[in-house]
C-alpha cells in the first residue's frame, strides 16, 4: 500500500527484501521501500499522513 501511495504521487520506490520476506515467514522482518534520496523528505512527509483524513478526524 505504501509504494502505491508513492506511486500515485509520482514518487518511484522499489520494494527490497521480497524475497527474503517468503523465506524467513512467518519471522519476516518485513521489506524496505526505498526511494532516491533527493525523493527521502517527500516520501517519509507523504506516508506519515493518514490514509483517509475523512476517516480520522473528529466527526463533531
């Protein structure tokens, strides 16, 4: 989900670590999205966002 949040942002990302996700489950230690640095700032700023705002702030 994150690196199509990346993507439709226009941010390329690779997903590293797919495969030694299948290897070591279920202790998968998980995959690292990587970015080029110049994109780093952006891309942290863009998913520490929520994923819906509608669905996270106060419905008063």
């Amino acid at each position: 989900m994150a690196q199509g949040r990346l993507d439709s942002a226009g941010i390329e990302s690779f997903l590293a670590d797919t495969n030694m996700a299948r290897v070591d489950w279920p202790l998968t230690r998980g995959m690292r999205l990587q970015v080029e640095s110049a994109d780093v700032a952006t891309a942290m700023e863009l998913l520490a966002q929520p994923d819906n705002p509608d669905l996270t702030s106060d419905p008063q």
